[in-house]
C-alpha cells in the first residue's frame, strides 16, 4: 500500500485503501457481510470496479 499522503487522497488511493482494507478484515475475520462502497462520481464507481476485479 502506498501510504504517501499525496497518493492517498486522490480517488485512486481512497478506493484502493479502501478495498484492500476490506479485503484484509474479510480475510481475516472469515466474515460474508457484504459491503457497500459509496463514491461521488462515475470516475469514482470506475476506479473502485477496478480494484475490485484485482
């Protein structure tokens, strides 16, 4: 994860942080909640489909 604060405040760091969090608690608590993502914008639905499919 890249954790400069330049990087985590674009679109892309925030979805990919928050992907990757919740990949790791899912994970590590064997948990099938399912989990909503809440964007502003269609750039942000498209960047969080990203991270999801990898």
């Amino acid at each position: 994860m890249n954790c400069r604060p330049d990087m985590l405040f674009t679109p892309s760091g925030r979805s990919g942080t928050a992907v990757k969090t919740v990949r790791e608690f899912l994970d590590k608590t064997n948990s099938d909640i399912e989990v909503t993502f809440c964007g502003f914008s269609r750039q942000d639905l498209d960047i969080y489909a990203e991270f999801l499919r990898g």
